[in-house]
C-alpha cells in the first residue's frame, strides 16, 4: 500500500508519510549536489576554524572550496597518525575538530599491524543513524510488505579498548549498537528485528549468534528479509545452524534454554520469548538433519525476500555461497559507509550495477576533521541520479588477501613468509617462490598459502610439524585484525601452506606466457583467484599443513 502525501518522489510512490518526507530529502540532497556539497564544506571549515590542524595551512577562516584545496594537503592515515596518538594520549586541545573526540572508531584498515584509530565527534552518530533512517524509504520501493513481518539480522559487537586518554576505542557498528541511538531506537514496523538487543549486545560470540539464531528459527514464519554486515557473517550463521542445530531443536522443544547462555539479560529475555514447541523442532530436525544444505533459507524461513549483506569488494566470493544457501534470493546492497564516514546509500539496491564509467579513490572531509583525506577505497562512476554520482564500490586499494573485515597486501604478506622462512634455516631450506588465495569454500574462510621449497640437503628433511609451526608463525606476524579475527570472532580459519612441486611456478610461468603474457615483463601473482592457475597449483600439491593453534591476540590498551 502507497500514500498519497502530497510529497511524492521522483524515486517511486511512498509506502507511508514517514517515506515520503526521507525520499523527499533524498531528492533535495542530489538535486542540488554541487550546492549540498560546498554548504557542508562550509559548515566543516567554519566549525574548524580555529583548530590545530587546519591553522597549520594558514587557512585564516576562509571556506571556500579553492583556497581549500590549495592549502590543505591531501593525506593518508600515516600523515596524521602522529597527531591522533597525541589524542589517545590525552592531549584534549582542539587539534582537528573544535567538538571534543568522543571516542576512536577502529577501522579494519591497518598502520602498522594495528587498527587505524579514527578520531570522532558525538554528534556524527546523528548523521549515521540519519543514513540508516533513509535506507527501509527506499527498500519499500522495491520491495512490498516489508512492515508484515521481520528482518533476521546477524549483528554483533566486537571487542574495545581504551586509549591512555580514557577515550574509547572499539568498530564503528559496535559504538553504533551500544548508543541510546540504537538501544532506545523508536518503533518502525518496517524495521524489526527477530533478534533482541541482549543478544546483539552480548560480548560473548556464541552466546549471541545461538540466541540470535534461536530466535530466528522461533520467528522463522515472521522473517521477510535476512541480513548481516558483510557476505561471510551470513555465510558463518549458516554454518553455525548446520553446527548446533540439534541444541537449538531441544530448546525449542522443551522450552529451555541452553546452559551454555548463562548471559543474565539474554536468560532473561528468553524466559519470556522460549515455550515448547515440539512441532517447530521436528520440522527443523527434518530440514537440516540430511545432507542436502541447498536452499536452506528459503526452505526454514519461507518468506524471505532477500538478503541485505554487502557483496562488494572481496566480498563478492561470497556470493555462490549463499546462492546455493538462499536458493538464489536477490543481494541489494543497501549503503555504504566506513568508520571515517558514511558516504550514501543505494536507489537501486535490486540492481547489480554496471561497469561503465572511469575509476576513482575517495577523499573525505568530515565534521570529525578528517581534511581531504584518502580512505582507500577505489570507486567506478556508474550513472547519475539527479546531479549525485552513483557508483559501484571496486576494491580496497593495495588489498591482497580478504576473508571477513581483514585486509593483508603485499608487503605485510611477504614478511609473514619472511618470518615463518627462518624456521626452514636449520634445514637449509628455503622459499622459492609463493603465491596465495582466499579460499571461501571452506566456512570460515581461511589463506592458502602455496609455496613451492628449495632444499640444499635431502637428508635433513622437513617434518609435518616445522611446516605446521610455518603457519603458525606466518599468523602471528598478520596484523591484529586478522588476529582477531581468528582468535575472538571465529570468522578465519587455521592458516593453510600447501606445498607445491618443484617446477611449479615455472609452469605458471609457461602458462602466463601461453595467454599472452610478456616473458621479460612477467611478475608471480601473489594472490591467484583464475580457476586454472588454481587448478594448476593444487595438481602440484605434494603436502598441506595447518595452523596448530591459534594466533596471540587481546584486545589490548592503545598507547
């Protein structure tokens, strides 16, 4: 059902007064971009005037868009890193914003083997959870009903640290979830969700995906669209099903819960949510008790219109996953944002974009006073609506390896193989050449590592448990992202080195060549995803090896 307000948008017919007046402001903003876009820079310039940073440039209260760009440098987080660690450190002088840093936001980009940490002000949760009110207007153009029934979301928050400052530090979506912005959020019928805030704001991972998930099975006939941030989180749900559904068939069946959950506030929620319900559990003990997984949302939750996950980026290696899990239900990606800012939202979230269009890397200026800042994403103009570019999101510049929020390139890849290569010394020997990949096939995903060895003594043989200590040690030397990744949230699995024939990369070489490659130009790919390369590499394979435990990781103080 529509309304007729009187506000009516360009963009379709409203689902209700309340979509009228965000689809109405959406217009308003690209409308009039260029407009929009030299406001706000004023707005930033003028709120920043008399901080540290900008005063450097001589900008003298000027907030114009030229003198701007010609007095402030472009920069990356390494330029400011100096100044932000004299913020964790305590100094409370106005260095970029003249609004007091509320907390840091980590990113999942790193510096240095650590988080980035992101300098922000209270008051941009306004403006996030004001993008997060656009996103339903739009999807209810596109999808009808939505306010009939519920989303089963997989949301969690993650580990934070404090700063010598006492500031905060902790993902931009765990700041988000533990606001009264989201906690005491007012009531949407196009906006529920199956999972209570206990569970989402549960630290403990197994407590609140298996209370999330319990609820999820309760409500199965209640869910219409089915979500989590990133591709591999639903992937990793799915997968937790397929780990516990008979736990979760025998609370459902008598009534009780787990006693694993021994979170105070989830015990008490589900003491009113959980009854028995024998008939629930004996259909889900038929669904996922055989061996067939294929469509297996769309056959325990029947009334799920999409997937609302992020399939861009690294991300899209996901995707045959959860077609073959979903039956192949539609993959809108319905925002885009980081923890330096959030840049828009997509009118066209049942499209898959097209690649027309010239390349770009973002620079942001934020309120925060962050100052034309590049945050590394690569971006490909695809069309206009009104005056405002859309775009599709490309990669993440200089990214080689990405399972869930990790990102490892090249250089951080090669001293992992550096370090794990001194525990061959004693052996005499060495890395010839290596090559990696992303395998997602296994849940979670996990880095394949091939490396072809050269040994100058035969005799004195490697043992399964030194190439297993490889691993290992390859692990300790990724960054803390990765880390915790595989030690606090369980989306990486053990590190895998496969080791390929003598020759091998020789053949790649032949290969490359075969298709066109220049002989004098020609550099190993350190990370392959073209299935015959792939299926080369694992013909050769002469013996794989794991991970033994986990990396160190804790999520330690920042100073």
């Amino acid at each position: 059902m529509t309304v007729d307000s009187g506000l009516s948008s360009p963009l379709g017919p409203p689902a209700c007064e309340k979509d009228a007046k965000a689809l109405q402001f959406i217009e308003e903003m690209t409308r009039n971009c260029n407009t929009v876009q030299e406001r706000v820079l004023g707005e930033i310039l003028s709120q920043n005037a008399e901080t540290e940073y900008l005063g450097r440039f001589g900008l003298s209260g000027v907030t114009d868009r030229d003198s701007y760009k010609s007095k402030v440098p472009v920069v990356t987080y390494e330029d400011l890193q100096p100044d932000i660690q004299r913020v964790a450190n305590g100094d409370r002088s106005p260095i970029f914003s003249s609004h007091p840093i509320s907390e840091f936001l980590t990113s999942s980009g790193t510096s240095a083997g650590e988080r980035k940490l992101i300098p922000t002000i209270h008051e941009e949760l306004d403006r996030r959870t004001k993008l997060y009110s656009l996103l339903m207007p739009v999807m209810n153009l596109y999808v009808p009903g939505l306010d009939k029934g519920k989303g089963l979301y997989f949301l969690f928050v993650k580990a934070e640290t404090k700063t010598p400052s006492g500031l905060v530090a902790r993902p931009v979506l765990t700041s988000y979830y533990k606001s009264e912005h989201f906690k005491t959020r007012p009531y949407d019928p196009y906006n529920v969700y199956t999972s209570p805030n206990e569970a989402i704001l549960c630290a403990d991972s197994f407590q609140s995906m298996y209370t999330q998930m319990l609820c999820g099975l309760l409500m199965r006939e209640e869910v219409l669209r089915m979500g989590a941030v990133f591709a591999s989180g639903l992937v990793r749900s799915i997968k937790f099903l397929q780990l516990n559904w008979r736990q979760l068939v025998d609370d459902i069946a008598v009534g009780t819960l787990n006693p694993r959950i021994t979170d105070a506030g989830i015990k008490e929620c589900m003491g009113k949510i959980l009854k028995p319900n024998p008939e629930l559990a004996e259909f889900i003990t038929k669904e996922c008790e055989g061996d067939n997984w294929e469509g297996i949302i769309t056959r325990i939750w029947p009334n799920t219109k999409y997937l609302d996950v992020i399939v861009t980026g690294a991300m899209a290696q996901y995707i045959p996953t959860l077609d073959y899990f979903s039956g192949g239900l539609p993959l809108p990606c319905t925002m885009y944002a980081s923890s330096e800012c959030y840049f828009g939202l997509n009118l066209n979230p049942m499209s898959k974009p097209s690649d027309l269009g010239k390349e770009y890397e973002l620079v942001i200026s934020t309120y925060s006073g962050l100052c034309r800042y590049r945050v590394g994403d690569i971006l490909r103009v695809t069309g206009f609506h009104n005056s405002a570019p859309q775009f599709k999101f490309i990669r993440r510049k200089n990214v080689l390896l990405s399972i869930d929020s990790d990102k490892t390139d090249e250089a951080e890849l090669q001293k992992a193989i550096d370090n794990a290569s001194v525990l061959l010394t004693e052996f005499n020997t060495s890395v010839v050449e290596y090559t990696s990949y992303g395998d997602t096939k296994t849940i979670p995903g996990h880095y394949v590592i091939y490396w072809e060895l050269m040994s100058k003594d035969p005799g004195n043989s490697l043992s399964h448990d030194v190439l297993d200590r490889c691993c290992l040690s390859m692990e300790e030397s990724l960054n803390s992202v990765y880390r915790q990744g595989r030690v606090a949230d369980n989306s990486i699995g053990p590190l895998e080195i496969r080791v390929v024939k003598n020759g091998t990369f020789e053949e790649l070489m032949d290969y490359a060549i075969s298709r066109g490659a220049s002989i004098n130009q020609y550099k190993v790919p350190r990370c392959v995803s073209f299935s015959p390369i792939m299926e080369l590499l694992d013909s050769r394979v002469v013996s794989a090896h794991f991970s033994p435990s986990a990396p160190q990781w804790t999520p330690e103080r920042r100073g």
